[in-house]
C-alpha cells in the first residue's frame, strides 16, 4: 500500500504531490520527497526544497 505525501510550498502555495512527481522537470511520479534532487526548485515560483513543508502540518 502506498501512502505519498503532498508537499506545500510556503512561497506560492504550490503542492509537490509524490504520487505525481514533476515529470516536466526530471522527477518521475511516485517519487519519494526524500529523492527529490536538492537541485529540483518550485516549478511556480523558483523557491528551493527548503521552503516546502508536509501539507499535513499545515491543514486544519
Ligand atoms: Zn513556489
């Protein structure tokens, strides 16, 4: 059973989604946040891994 996580990023909102990856920018779907390259920026506003956080914590 799978369980991916959504990542949020604290710039513009916009949410990495393991289950989807980010193909158009070399992260295949299904990939770990852990196995995200440092390198991968927010596609929307350029912003590092660093300033992504678990959706989890930021839901109500
Ligand atoms: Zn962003």
């Amino acid at each position: 059973m799978t369980d991916y996580k959504k990542y949020v990023c604290t710039i513009c909102g916009h949410i990495y989604d393991e289950a989807e990856g980010d193909p158009e920018n070399g992260v295949a779907p299904g990939t770990r946040w852990e196995d995200v390259p440092m390198e991968w920026v927010c596609p929307d506003c350029g912003a590092s891994k660093l300033d992504f956080v678990l959706e989890e914590d930021i839901s109500d």
